[in-house]
C-alpha cells in the first residue's frame, strides 16, 4: 500500500481544490458541505450545479448571492412587490382577453398596459430597499418575465 508524504498532499490537496473551483465553482451549504461543479441555473427556489439539482434553502444567503451574481441575476424582489406584480400581470392578462372576447379595442387596452407598466414603475421606485440595477431589471419584467 503506498502513501503520500505531507509534503505532496498538501499541493496534491491545492491542486484539487483549485481545479474543481476552476470547473465551475464549488459552493458551501449550511452544514459545512461543499458542493462542487458548474453553476447552470438558480430559479424556482434552486440551483442547478452540475448535473444536480439542490433547493436553495440549503445554502446561506451569502452564497445564494454569490449564485445569483455569478448569473448575473437580480436580488429577489421584497414580497410586497411580489404581490404587487402578481396582481399587475392578472390585470393585464384580463385585459387581454376582453380585447379577445371584443368586449373592448386595441387601443384602450394599449392605454391600460402603459397604465400598468408605470403603476409598476413607480412601486419599484419607492422601494427603498432596492439597487439602481435591481430597479432597472425588474422595470422591464411585468409583462415580458
């Protein structure tokens, strides 16, 4: 049986850790365990690492976004907002299917989105608790996300 000296194991030790984190990224969950591989996804309440998908409950909030800015993505929005949309986008969609049904033109429910849209706008706006960028992503997202 051989083994390896100190000496080696720690660069041998060195060399591991670094490829792995090179692969994709490895991430700690609360108990201490890291989990390795490349970062795919973070929605619905999970992170797609490697071919695995983990709830994100599992992770701290510092490394959930850790996720999210090695995505690119925005901080969730405060639950308010998210009420918030949820209602905004139902509007719209009852606003399409009376202009649907006939029961009401084109042009009033062009009216009725940009009504929606700046409802949205201005709610995003007082948040307080929100980044310039945050704003600017969300702002785009009540009718196209």
């Amino acid at each position: 049986m051989q083994c390896i000296s100190t000496r080696k194991a720690l660069p041998a030790f060195i060399a591991c850790a670094l490829s792995s984190a090179a692969a994709g990224g490895s991430f700690t969950n609360h108990v201490g365990h890291a989990v390795s591989g490349e970062l795919t996804a973070v929605s619905n309440g999970v992170a797609v690492i490697g071919s695995r998908s983990y709830p994100l409950s599992i992770f701290p909030e510092s490394e959930q976004a850790r996720m999210r800015s090695l995505l690119a993505l925005p901080e969730p929005l405060p639950p308010a907002l998210v009420a918030l949309r949820r209602s905004l986008k139902e509007r719209a969609k009852r606003t399409d299917a009376l202009v649907a049904a006939g029961a009401c033109s084109e042009e009033a429910a062009a009216a009725k989105r940009v009504r929606l849209q700046s409802a949205w706008t201005r709610a995003l706006d007082e948040e307080d608790s929100m980044t310039p960028a945050m704003r600017k992503y969300w702002r785009s997202s009540l009718l196209e996300r």
